[in-house]
C-alpha cells in the first residue's frame, strides 16, 4: 500500500515529543533501558520577547517549589518495597485500615442521598471537583488545538491476519510559546476484511511503529504492538484483538509528557504553563496523559474504520493508573481494561498496605498528581498536617465515575511479580464499595454485597464477569496479559456483538 499522508484539526487537544515508556496491552508497563529523559527540548532560540525560558531544574529542584508553595516544611518518607527495610511496608491487614470508613459515594456534601440518576449527575460534579482540585489536577481550560496527521499508511500482519496500519503525529498548536514543541504518537491498526467500523482499544505505551518494523532504539524487538509475551503464554493482546474484529490504538505516553517530575517545565504541561513551575491545582502527568489519549479519540472519531462509539482504553502499572483516570473522566469511552494499577489507580488511598500516599508525594511519583496532593503526605506546615484520611475523595469514587460503562480491574499474583505493592485486596474493596453507583445507573455490578469492610477477593482465576463492573486476578505477574482471553469475550458480550 502506498504511504499516505493526511491532516485533521481538532480543537482542545496538546501533548510533546518523547520517550517510549511502556509496552503495548497484555505485555508489562517497565521502563526501558538507559536514563529516562528530564522532559522534551526546547529551543531557547524561539522563546518569545518578553517571556522566560523554560525551567531546568531537577525533580527534586521542582518538587521543593511545590512544597514552597503550599507552606509545606517536611513530608513523611514513604515506605519501602523491600520487606528487610526498616521502614519497610505493612503487610498486616490487622492494621491495614487506620481510617476505616470511606467517603460516601452517594452522599452529597450536604448530607442528602443520591436516589436518582438526575442527583447522581450533581454529586458526580462534586466528585471530579474534590479530584480536580486535590488529586489530580485541573486540566486547563487554554490547552491549545491539535492537529493530526497520518504520516504512513502500510498492509501489516498481526498473527496471520491482514490489517491495515497507519502511524499518526498530532502536533499541538505552540504560536503561544514556540520554544517546546508537542508531537504526540499513535498508531493505528484495524482489520483489513472489516465489513465496516471496527471496536478499537487504545492501550497507552508503544505508538511509534506498526507490525513487522524494527524496534525502536534501545529496545530488541519489532513488531509496533509492542512486545512478544514469555513462550507458552497467550498471544499478544494485540493479536487476540484483530482476531476478534477489533483494531487497536497505541499511544506513546512520553510524547504526551515525561514521566519524571523534571519534565513538568515542559510536555504539554510545560507549554500551556509556558516552561514555568506549575500552581498547586494544575494537572499532573497522569491527567495529561488521560487527555492525551482523549485527543486521540478525537482523531478516531474522523477515521472511517473505527466505530468511535465502542473505543476503550487499557495501560498496566502506572498506565493502568491513567487508564482509569482516562476513563473516570471522558465518558466517550465505552470500556476500560484497568491493569494492576495500585496507589493512584484503583488501590485506596486510605489503606495502609504496600505503596502509599507518602509514596506519591515523593520526589520519585508526585509528577502523576496535582501538586495539592502534597498535602496528604505533610507531617509539617502552615496548615499543621494531612494524611490519607483527609483526602476528600478515594479510588472507590474513580472507579464510579466509571459506571455504567464498562470497567474490568485486573491483577496478577505476587508469586509471579504482581507485588503485595499494589494492594490488591484495597482494589477489590475500591471497587465493591462503587457497586451502588453501578447499580443506581441500571448496569450489573461484581454480584457480592456492598460491605467493603468484610468482602473478600475471589480465589485466583475466578473472574466476576457477569456485569459491567467485573475483576479478575490471574495468575501471571505485572501484566494484564492472561486476563485477554476473559475481557475480549466478556466486553463483545456487553457491547453487543
């Protein structure tokens, strides 16, 4: 096929040029090899008259300008992976619960409860607010456009069937500020038999290249979709899925902004904030990444192939965290395939289990989150102190702003690498205590009560799948590789096809 080349305008869309920072569904979200970059370059040549080039400082550097900000003198350390550590993680559920009882998802702040769809609308306001302002920060309201365009078009194979592939850069519009400069990455692959639209998955990582091209540098395989899964294991996600009939989308994070709280000066982040530190309430790296595949969305709602009306989104680890975020907030996406996201994604914050809030409010993690966010882990400020307990909203209300569409958690094993970490008992309590807004908006839940104080996680490889709220632990590792095979058939069954 001969390579094409296309452009779309579309407006409220941003994002930077970067650094492939996951493999694509189903493999694992790790970080390649060598130092991962401070954030996109500039060009100190095309800062505009009057206004201050970008800052480059250090996480660190950022981080106390933060704490400045907010009148913070000293954060708790957060606690270590490494069980032999002093201050390693607790791993007791006899004190797993210091602040017990979550926030009412179905209480508005004036106390009354929500019995109609009509309220749920106002108290699903005061829920993206409390995250908005809190959690994970305000997406602003001059993000500027972003174009697309398909820079190439080729016939691939995907596990023996023919597909079609496209590679997509959405440049944002930079007049404002032409010293960062924002490319996002996508490709595109959809069935070539397709009788007509095709249910795509966005799945964040990977995003530079199709089937059968090299690997990108410092990486060992081709293919574009990714990475092969261990020998013996299920076909990739991506192959499974054109199988099926469906396409796929995979977005490159780093082209959206760097995962590392250095690159906030820059990235879409830095360019609406033109190379300047961010305020307490701008968005983190996670909401940007969350908008940034919504912008992509607004291109597969242009492309002819794609039913736009049955996209979902899907990441592992820390993409696993956006993949919620992405779809608590856009609503146009019909599904979500949330893969062992942990603290910041489907864990509660108020759980005192593996990573913690003091973990996020660290040099290392605080990028993903508002700057507000801050507050939780201060042992020291002007304001006294905060904890987990005082964060106004918790996973369980993320997972809600879901419903009724359709959302699949999902988890490995710690024997085989799904580290304690992540939490999952705090995620299957996070997502039973969202089940009544499941049910107040007509769609079937996980079928268990809604006391997330007493229920337990099914056994391994027993899969609650009979709703449109569903979980499932497999019995592989930091990957959501072995739950494919359930989610692809249970999703086909709910979008109806």
């Amino acid at each position: 096929m001969t390579t094409t080349q296309h452009t779309w305008g579309i407006a409220g869309g941003c994002l930077v040029a970067g650094w492939l920072a996951a493999s694509v569904g189903g493999v694992s979200a790790q970080q390649p090899p060598g130092t991962p970059p401070t954030g996109a370059p500039f060009d100190a040549a095309k800062v505009p008259a009057g206004l201050a080039a970008p800052k480059m400082w250090t996480a660190q550097q950022d981080h106390q300008e933060m704490m400045d900000q907010l009148g913070i003198k000293a954060l708790r350390p957060g606690p270590s992976g490494t069980e032999t550590a002093p201050n390693h993680a607790n791993y007791d559920e006899a004190t797993a619960n210091p602040y017990p009882d979550l926030p009412g998802v179905l209480t508005m702040k004036n106390g009354k409860v929500v019995k109609s769809t009509s309220m749920w609308a106002e108290r699903r306001k005061e829920i993206v607010e409390d995250f908005d302002r809190e959690v994970l920060g305000r997406v602003p309201k001059n993000v500027p456009k972003i174009t697309w365009t398909v820079t190439r078009t080729a016939d691939v194979t995907v596990g023996g069937h023919q597909a079609v592939g496209k590679l997509l850069i959405g440049h944002v519009d930079n007049s404002a500020y032409p010293a960062i400069d924002v490319d996002v990455q996508m490709a595109l692959v959809t069935p070539k038999d397709a009788k007509g639209p095709v249910p795509v998955m966005m799945m964040f990582g990977g995003g530079r290249t199709l089937p059968g091209d090299p690997a990108p540098a410092g990486f060992g395989r081709g293919g574009g979709a990714g990475f092969a899964p261990p020998a013996g294991s299920d076909p990739p996600s991506t192959e499974q899925l054109i199988a099926d009939g469906w396409g796929y989308a995979s977005i490159n994070p780093g082209s959206i902004q760097a995962d590392n709280g250095a690159g906030l000066t820059r990235g879409i982040i830095g360019l609406v904030n033109k190379g300047q530190a961010r305020k307490p309430d701008d968005w983190g790296a996670l909401r940007a990444w969350a908008w940034g595949a919504g912008r992509g969305l607004d291109y597969l709602e242009t492309d002819q192939t794609v039913d736009a009306k049955k996209v979902g989104i899907e990441g592992v680890s820390r993409y696993g965290k956006a993949a919620l975020v992405t779809m608590a907030f856009d609503t146009r996406f019909a599904v979500v395939l949330i893969g062992s996201s942990g603290e910041g994604g489907a864990k509660l914050h108020r759980r005192n289990w593996g990573e913690a809030v003091e973990n996020l409010t660290g040099t290392g993690e605080y990028h993903w989150m508002a700057g507000d966010f801050l507050k939780y882990g201060a042992s020291e400020a002007t304001f006294g102190g905060k904890n987990a307990g005082d964060i106004p909203v918790d996973a369980h209300e993320l997972i809600a702003l879901c419903a009724p569409r359709l959302t699949f958690v999902s988890y490995g094993v710690p024997e085989k690498g799904d580290a304690k970490w992540l939490d999952h008992q705090g995620s299957f309590m996070a997502a039973i205590a969202a089940q009544p807004v499941f049910r107040l908006l007509g769609a079937r839940d996980l079928g268990r009560s809604d006391d997330y104080k007493t229920e337990k996680m099914p056994a391994v490889n027993v899969g609650l799948l009979d709703g449109q709220l569903a979980w499932r632990q497999h019995d592989g590792g930091h990957t959501d590789g072995p739950n494919w095979k359930y989610f692809i058939p249970w999703a086909d069954r709910f979008l109806k096809r």
